[in-house]
C-alpha cells in the first residue's frame, strides 16, 4: 500500500469513527485533560503555583507549543516548495 492510500485509509477511518459519535467534545475532553495536565507539570513541576496562575501559564505554554509546531510547519511546507539554488 502507497502513502498516499495508508493516508486515505486513516481519514476514511477517521471520518467514520466521528460520523457515529454523538458528542465529540465529550470523547477528546480525556486527552485535552491530560494535554493541559501536562503542560501544568511543565510549567508548575513542584505544584506550589496557586491554581489560577498555573492554569494561566499552563495555557500559555500550550500555546507557545502550538507557535513551535505552527513554525516548524511552515519551513517545512517552504522547504518541500522552494527550488534549490543554483550553483
């Protein structure tokens, strides 16, 4: 199988797996749970923060990763669609 098949097989099984699902937001709220839980670890490891200014900087280092992500994203994307230099 192609890339490019195992990769339509995957949305066709990701499609159908949210067409029978009656509340998404109630099937990924586990996994955002744990996401944010991790970035509170990671910005508050001791847990000595009060829980308003961890849940705070545990959003904003939710979103710094997001940023990351979102860059890396773009040079790739640049990289795969600028012609090499010539010598």
């Amino acid at each position: 199988m192609t890339p490019e098949q195992r990769a339509m097989r995957a949305r066709i099984a990701a499609h159908s797996r949210w067409a029978k699902e009656s509340d998404p937001q109630a099937a990924t709220a586990p996994a955002r749970r744990a996401s944010m839980e991790r970035f509170e670890r990671e910005v508050d490891p001791g847990g000595t923060l009060p829980s308003a200014e961890r849940s705070l900087r545990a959003e904003h280092a939710r979103k710094a990763y997001m940023q990351r992500l979102a860059l890396r994203s773009s040079q790739a994307r640049r990289k795969r669609t600028t012609p090499p230099a010539r010598s």
